[in-house]
C-alpha cells in the first residue's frame, strides 16, 4: 500500500482541504484519478462566493467624474439675465453688483452701462434726498449716485458692487469728489445686504432682479423711498413716473457700450434717448391680482 496525500486550496490558498489516503500498489493509477476527481468535486461544491466588492470601489470613479464636472461647470447666475443684458439694446441696466442667491459664488448678473448725470440728478430730486438721509446704491457702478448725493445733497452713501473694476472706479470717484467721510464703497453681493439702515435705496437692474429684492426692499423703515432707472417693479404700484431724455454711450450699431471711464466720451459715441424714473415709497402697495384658485392676493416676488 502506497500512501497519497492531496491539499486542495482554494482561492488565494484560503480554506485548504488535506486528504491522505493509502491505495492498493495494483489499482495506483484509477485510485489516484478517482481521488482527485472527488476531492476537487467537493471543494468546488463548499466553495464560498466571491464578496461583492465593496460599494465605494465602484462609486469612486462616479464621485470624481461630478466633481470635475462640477469644477467645470458655469457658475449658478442666471445665464438668461447676462445674455439679455448684453444683448439689450441701450436700455440696459446699469449694475453689476446682482448675483443669484444661493449659488456658490457672487457671479456677475448683468453688464455695467453708467446711468447718464441728467437721470442721476433727476433720481435724487423725486426721492427728495437731504443732507438727513442714507443712500444705498444696489449695483453703483463708478459710485456717481452717492458721490453725487453726498456731493450736491450732504447726504451719506454707500454704494454696492461685485465688479473689481467698478468698484476701483467707485474709490476714485469718491477721492475725486472728497466725499470720503460721507460715502463709502463696498464689494457685496446686493441680495445679502441689509437695507434697514437705509431711507433711500437707488436702482438700475434688470426687471426681474428688482422684483427678487422685494423682500429685502420691505424691511425698509416706512417712509424710505425706492428709486430705479429705467425698470419698474413687477407687483408694485410706484408713487411717480418720470421720462428724461438723456444721451447714453453707444456703439455703432446702438447698443449699450461703455467700456470704462479711461474711453473718451465724445458725441460720435452719444445716442439720445428717454429714460424712465420710477419712485415707490415704503410700505410699498402691492397690486391685487386673482389667482386660479380665483382668490385675490397681493403681487410681488415670485
């Protein structure tokens, strides 16, 4: 008698079978086979499955394809709002401080076209500015309307804008005026400022963004007075309505064109037009509407 010792292993050498048995010298060759034959037969039967990989082996790749994705995504503005700023013909607003809400970051809304002096003037006498009032400018551009409101009226000002290079012009205008102790400039987000210190607050912003500041527009003392350039407020009934015809920075095909005080502003680059004022004054008088419920309700944000 021969002895025979077999080890069957299984993956990876785990679970290791160790069988001995002794044959018969005249029947070695069929023992041996059917031994084998019988032994890997029941190891493939008490086999354990293989573990289901884990679930972050497969989730990884997934997890860094949205980060890229996201890293590379367009900021969260309103794209809809840059485009038809752009793309508007002289009537554009004149702000560049509005960022959508929520995003992740304060990208620009909208493009910066300068409100003509004629127009900031004209802002300041129906919101009846004094020496006793505050200013905020959401979006101030080159800082003309407080500077001028400091200037001309007495009054403090702060004016808000997220456009580096506007908010460098503002600073110049300030120094240039020597209204440093009345006005200051700051580089915020118009939806994340707190108006309540305010008693006048000045606008040049597409439609719908003056419409999305109304919640903050209502913390307001009564009695402060809303001013826009060119653009009402959808849901709100304003006090006044005045048209004043003004030149505005053009190029030759008619769109709003202003690239910066360093541009010369001569009268190839002029187009007269009118500009609309519009004044609300705090509480401000929503309008009526009724809904498809068929109940009345007052307007305002959406």
């Amino acid at each position: 008698m021969k002895p025979v010792l077999l080890v069957v292993a299984g993956p990876n050498g785990a679970g290791k079978t160790t069988v001995t048995a002794r044959l018969r010298e005249d029947h070695w060759s069929e023992g041996v086979g059917c031994l084998t034959l019988a032994i890997l037969l029941l190891a493939s039967c008490s086999r354990t499955p293989s573990a289901t990989p884990p679930a972050s082996a497969s989730i990884a790749p997934l997890a860094t394809a949205s980060t890229s994705s996201v890293a590379s995504a367009p900021s969260a503005a309103p794209s809809a709002s840059t485009s038809s700023a752009a793309s508007a013909p002289s009537a554009a607003p004149s702000a560049s401080a509005a960022a959508a809400p929520g995003d992740g970051g304060d990208a620009l809304d909208i493009i910066y076209v300068p409100t003509p002096q004629i127009v900031v003037d004209k802002m300041l006498e129906v919101a009846k500015v004094t020496s006793s009032d505050v200013v905020y400018d959401l979006g101030c551009g080159d800082g003309r309307i407080v500077v001028a409101a400091a200037k001309k009226l007495g009054a403090t000002g702060i004016g808000f804008d997220l456009d580096p290079a506007r908010v460098s012009e503002a600073h110049a205008n300030v120094q240039r005026g020597h209204v440093g102790a009345l006005v200051s400039i700051r580089t915020e987000n118009v939806f994340s400022v707190d108006l309540r210190p305010a008693t006048v607050v000045t606008l040049y912003l597409l439609p719908e963004l003056n419409v999305r500041l109304i919640p903050q527009l209502e913390k307001l003392r009564p009695g402060s007075r809303i001013v826009s350039h060119d653009f009402d407020m959808e849901g709100v009934i304003p006090d006044g309505h005045w048209t004043v015809m003004a030149p505005e920075f053009v190029n030759d095909e008619g769109y709003s064109a202003y690239k910066g005080s360093g541009v010369p502003e001569d009268a190839k680059h002029y187009k007269e037009r009118a500009h609309d004022v519009y004044l609300w004054t705090v509480p401000l008088k929503k309008v009526w509407t009724r809904g498809a419920d068929g109940d009345a309700r007052r307007g305002g944000t959406k």
